[in-house]
C-alpha cells in the first residue's frame, strides 16, 4: 500500500514528476489535489501517495483529458469508493484482492450489471458493491449508471412483474442504486454554465430514480442543478423556480395518477412564464397524454431528454399548443371527485366476499379511483387501461378467477350510476368495455 505519510519536500516533488512548481501549487489551490501537510514552519511537506497522484493527473492529461477533467475523474472514482491508485499496491495484494473479492472476469457492461442483479437478489450488497467500484473503474459514468443500474433495476422490476423476484428484493436494489447515484451527484464538478435547471416529481410520484439520474448527467454537463427528489407540491415548484431563477424546470411522473398532478405543476409554472420540460414512462405508454401538458415533452430516452433539454436552453425547441379535455369529460371528472367517497364506500358493500385482504382492496379501490379522476382529467378514459395491470395481478396472486374482474367493474360501474348517474357516463362506458374485452 502506497505510503500518506509525509516525508518528501517540494523540491523532491518536483523532480520526481518533472512539474513546475507553478503548477502544482495552481492544482492545489484550484482543485485540491495534492494535498500535502505542513510542517510548523509552513513548508509542505508530500507523502508518496501524493506524488503517485500527481502522477496520476498528468498520465490522465498525456491521454488528452483536461486538468479539471481529470480532477473530476480521479472524484467520481473515489466517491464510487474507488482508489485511483489501486494497481499501485503491492502485486501480491491486488492477486489477494481479486481472488477473494472478483469471482468473474468478464469485464463487459452485460456481464457486469448480471454480476450485480444476482448480487441484489441475493441481498448481497458486498459483492453488489464491488460489481459496481468494478465497472465504474473501467468505464465513464454515464455508461455505467445507464448500462448497469438503470437497465439492472429495470431486470429486477421484470422479475417482480413475473413474480421471480419479490419487492424486499427490488426496494433493496433500488436503495443500492439510488445510494450510488447521489454520491456521484454529491460528486460533481461545480458548475460552469449560467443556467440553472430544476428537476423533480410532482405530488403522489415517489420513483426518483430517473429524474435522480436525470440530474446527475446533467449536472455533469456543468449545468447548475436544483434537485427537489420525489412527491413536491405545485406550489413547491413555482416557489423554487422563482426564487432560483430557473432556466427550466423538469418534471417527471411514472404513472396516471402522478401525471394529472404533474399537469396541474405545468400549468402553474406556465401560467408564471416559467418554461418546463416533461417526461416518464406513463407518456412513452400514452402518447396522446403530452398533448394535455403545457411544456415541452422530452421524449421517450434518457440521451433523448438531455439533448431536448439543450435545445430548449439555446432557445431552439418550442411548446406545442396544448389541449383541454371536453366538456363531458370535465363534467365527468366534477361529478365523480365530488363523490368519490360515496361511490367506493358503495363499490366495497356491493362486492361478493373476496379472498383478498382488506387492506390491499381498500388500496386497490383507491388506486382505481385516482387514475379514473387523472383520465377523466386527460380526456381519454382509454390511458386507464395501462394501469390496470396490478388489479389482474392482485387477482393472480390470490388465485382468483378472471371472471371476478368482471365482477368488479360491474360492481364499480353500478356504484357510479348510483351516485352521480349520467355524468358518469364516460366511465360507465369504459369500465364495461374493458370487462368484455379482458375477462
């Protein structure tokens, strides 16, 4: 292991790495590298760590890396707790190191992000650690954090789906990730652009971590971020935005629901001249729904977001004109928000003694009832199909007949007429359709 100990001088310093005094004392200043100590006479005094360090930067700048470049590098590495100067150590250590601690050696992103998938579903946060430190000391940060974590979290939430994974494995996945992420993020190189950028989800959206991931490259390409994280208030945003002086605020809802709130965030920011950017998965699933948000949509990639982003801050892209939902559809939406206590109390009497626990229904009937207010308020009661899913798989998980989804719409379509009668039409006419068309 390399020596921290100080025992060299300036002057041995210097000849040992052949810069000039300069500019070593300018790397110092600016970017806190070296760091050496002082005796008490204000000398500085270097350990052969940090001469390995310099080193270190002026082999990253012979590869054709700018100081500052490098500096960032040589952050990111140790804020993945990562030594930059690992392969230093004594041979016999590092032989140590990889027999105990690196079964593979398969060094692709594909083999890796399947090293830390197995590693998460193991509960092993050791070996998914070093999966990551391994890759991150191989590749830039932006193909690590796309090709590992983002599409490694993506594999668990399949396995989940399939019900090959259970969610003590995903949350401890995601937590790994997310961990990973604001390191880097805390990380970043200070910023070096005017603009400033605030990115955050809106009310009742808790995943944080595409738009986490989100900031962090943008942050990376020296803009000045402003994270705000998951379920934050309309008012929130408006009020951040103002009294940061944002260039742009970015939102981003996964699903239905969060989507209607996002749209309500909009149209505040909007209505204050503020300019927005939208994104997320329920928008890639429901295209027709980015017609109804005033903002520009950022599209269906990560790469794609980043370059729209660029281009509204240059002042090239522009928003569309954006839609209203119609009259019966607002109507619709009044009527049943209105009674919306009434109709599920109604729904849950109504319904046949179910297996299903009375927590989950109750959650269930919530659920339903928020993506049946956000179509209503996007104007298509057809974008609720996309999140149905959890009701079939709820059904699935208790071993339930399909014909009990039948039930259930019927049920909740009866509880709709019940209390606000032909308003409800538009859902009436949906809840059935679906029924018919999936059971």
């Amino acid at each position: 292991m390399l020596s921290k100990s100080p025992a060299f001088n300036l002057k041995a310093v210097l000849r040992e790495t052949g810069l000039a005094a300069d500019t070593l004392r300018a790397w110092e200043r600016r970017y806190g590298l070296p760091t050496p100590q002082r005796t008490a006479g204000g000398h500085r005094l270097y350990s052969q760590y940090d001469i390995e360090t310099i080193k270190w930067l002026i082999a990253r700048q012979a590869e054709g890396l700018s100081i500052s470049r490098a500096v960032d590098l040589w952050n990111e590495q140790i804020a993945s707790n990562i030594d930059p100067l690992a392969a230093l150590a004594p041979v016999g250590m590092i032989l140590a190191q990889n027999v105990s601690t690196n079964s593979s050696t398969d060094t692709t992103l594909d083999a890796i992000r399947a090293e830390w998938v197995t590693a998460c579903m193991n509960f092993n946060e050791v070996q998914a650690e070093q999966a990551l430190n391994k890759a991150f000391s191989i590749f830039p940060v932006e193909a690590v954090c796309v090709e590992v974590l983002q599409k490694g979290m993506s594999e668990i939430g399949t396995l989940w789906y399939e019900n090959r994974a259970n969610v003590q494995q995903e949350h401890f996945a995601s937590g790994l990730a997310m961990r990973r992420l604001d390191a880097l993020l805390s990380a970043s190189p200070t910023p070096t652009r005017p603009q400033t950028v605030v990115v955050g989800c809106p009310s009742s959206e808790w995943h944080t971590f595409t738009p986490l991931l989100l900031a962090l490259f943008l942050r990376r390409r020296g803009l000045n971020i402003i994270y705000l994280g998951a379920n934050v208030p309309a008012d929130h945003f408006a009020e951040s935005a103002i009294k940061v002086k944002a260039s742009l605020v970015v939102l981003v809802a996964q699903t239905l629901s969060s989507a209607a709130h996002l749209q309500h965030v909009a149209l505040s920011l909007s209505s204050q001249k503020v300019p927005v950017g939208f994104g997320g998965r329920i928008f890639n699933l429901r295209p027709g729904i980015v017609d109804y948000v005033p903002g520009q949509f950022l599209g269906p990639s990560l790469e794609g977001a980043i370059q729209e982003i660029e281009s509204i801050l240059k002042g090239i892209s522009k928003p569309s004109k954006t839609k209203a939902a119609t009259q019966e559809y607002l109507a619709a939406m009044q009527a049943f928000n209105a009674k919306r206590v009434h109709i599920e109390s109604t729904l849950k009497l109504s319904m046949p003694p179910l297996s299903i626990g009375t927590e989950e229904l109750d959650a269930s009937v919530h659920h339903l009832g928020n993506n049946v207010s956000a179509a209503l308020q996007f104007g298509d009661m057809e974008h609720l199909s996309e999140e149905m899913e959890w009701l079939k798989m709820l059904l699935n998980a208790y071993n339930r007949p399909r014909k009990e989804l039948a039930a259930f719409m019927e049920s909740y379509s009866h509880a709709i007429d019940t209390h606000i009668n032909g308003q409800g039409d538009p859902i009436k006419k949906w809840l059935r359709t679906y029924a018919l068309e999936r059971t």
